[in-house]
C-alpha cells in the first residue's frame, strides 16, 4: 500500500517531501491496517497535488444545468466546479438529514432520495424568503398543492416551484437551555462545559469538537464533520459530562460501534485517543486522516 501511494505522487513534489511521506506512512501502517492506510495515502495525496490533472475545459464553460422530461416528471443532469459543488452540498446537508424516528414513522428514503427532497426544499425557503430577484416585474412564487385544490378550473403546476405537503418535515428547533460553567467559552462567549444541565450538545461545544477533529475521530475514517455526531466519552447515562473534553466527533457507524462493542476513548492531552478491544490487540490510537497537512509539512 506504501508503494502504491509512492508511485502516485506528483513528479513535482521534491525528494525531501517524498522521504517525509514515506516515513510517516510507514510510521501510521503500525496502527492502521491496510484500507485504512488507503484512505490516508488518498488524502496525502490530495495535499500534495491539490490542482489535480488540468481540465480540458475552462469551469466557466463547462457548467451546466438541464431539465429532461421523463416518466411524467423531470430528470436532472449537469455539472459544477469543486467550489459551486461545495456551496450546494453545504446548503443541502443539513436540510438532507434523515427525520427522526418516532413511534409512527421511520424515514426509509435513500440518501439520494433526501437529497433530491433537501433541493426542493431550498428553493421553496428562497421562494418563501421574498428576497429573490424579481422576474417580468414580479416576485417569483410556487403554486403549492393546497392552492390549487381552492383553485377553479384546470391547472399546471410549475416545474420551477411545486413543492408536495408530504414533502414537508417537522424542524421545531431544539430549545436548548444553556447555563454558564468555568469551563471556558466559543469565540462568542458561549460556554464549553454545562455539565450535566444537558445531554444535548449545544451548538458552541459541537463547533469546538469539529474544529479540534476535523471529522469523524475514529482511525482511519474521512467521514467529515458535517455528517458526524458528537458523542460522549463517558456517557451520559454513567454520569459524564457535556463538555469539550468530554465529547468527541464520531460517524453514525462508528458511533454505533462505539455503543456496542469493546472499543474505548480516553482523552491525551485533549485529543481522543481509541483503544482497541482487548481481542484485537495493540496500543491506542489516533485518526491521522483530518490531520494531513501537518502530518506533511516540511520540518525546517
């Protein structure tokens, strides 16, 4: 796997930097088996040679957009930029995140289903915000279901706004009371630690967490921040505490795994460091992944 990634590397990157990655792949595959050493080989690599190939076409004239009628609805095809790419995910995920189970439902949608779902529902708060340019000298609007059940005489619906009533979710925001400990503060003053007054984490910790693991936190994972959780090191249910040093970045796999299964966190020196089960064997362990940049630096 070391070669396989030594033989990838740009022929620009200079001797120096190729011995420095060399050696800190070599020191990693002690922890990581081989896939995971696989994805952190990809993300080296990724630094290394951040442009990539040259693209055959300039961005701005190959992005596109286009509506193909199909199947008594519309396919859509087309391609982005890395950095608009980014903008849409951005916007889209929190919107795409699976509804959460109660006693009456349980959300089966596939992921691109709830992405498809999260699009829809972006256009329609742009439309909702009023804040749009105007188009022919008006506002742009949807024409929703229910106004056109009160509606007269035949209708069309717009494939530029309509938007179903199930398609609608439930996100009451959580009202989270925060009570201020000396544990320390975010950039705007809001508290790190509020101990046991939640179990909830609030938004100031969870933005702490993410900036200290840059995404999942369990070795060898690239799953990045926004699709993690934020766990408990020692849960809540044994006492622990919501705190920044008591809380950590997982995937929802790896925070299952961590729920049902011997594996288990301490915190060194702030980081969270993974034990392994006693079957597996060998000494603990960190994720190396979202730390790349540092891991490759050139040390004067």
């Amino acid at each position: 796997m070391i070669r396989s990634v030594m033989m990838r590397i740009p022929t620009h990157i200079d001797t120096q930097q190729r011995v420095q990655v060399e050696a800190e792949l070599a020191r990693q595959a002690r922890i990581l088996d081989a896939s995971q050493l696989a994805v952190l080989g990809r993300r080296m690599l990724a630094y290394l040679d951040q442009d990539g190939r040259p693209p055959k076409d300039q961005p701005e004239a190959r992005r596109h957009l286009r509506w193909h009628d199909r199947d008594g609805g519309y396919e859509l095809s087309g391609w982005l930029d890395r950095e608009a790419a980014e903008i849409l995910r951005s916007a889209l995920s929190p919107l795409a995140a699976p509804r959460p189970t109660t006693d009456v439902e349980v959300d089966l949608r596939t992921a691109a289903q709830r992405d498809a779902d999260a699009l829809v529902d972006l256009a329609q708060r742009a439309l909702d915000s009023g804040e749009l340019p105007t188009e022919g000298g008006q506002c742009p609007a949807c024409c929703r279901h229910s106004q056109l059940a009160r509606a007269p005489g035949p209708h069309r619906l717009r494939i530029d706004g309509a938007r179903w009533p199930d398609q609608r979710r439930d996100r009451t925001p959580h009202r989270l009371r925060r009570r201020n400990h000396p544990g320390g503060a975010g950039l705007r003053g809001e508290p790190l630690d509020v101990g046991r007054a939640s179990r909830i984490v609030p938004a100031a910790i969870r933005r702490s967490v993410i900036l200290r693991d840059g995404g999942c936190a369990f070795p060898g994972c690239a799953v990045p921040a926004r699709w993690c959780d934020i766990h408990h090191v020692v849960h809540w249910a044994q006492g622990g505490a919501t705190r920044l040093t008591n809380c950590v970045a997982l995937c929802g796999r790896h925070h299952r795994l961590l729920h049902h299964s011997d594996w288990r966190i301490d915190m060194t020196g702030g980081i969270p460091q993974f034990h392994p089960p006693p079957w597996l064997g060998g000494s603990p362990r960190r994720n190396p992944v979202h730390a790349v940049p540092a891991l490759i630096r050139i040390r004067e």
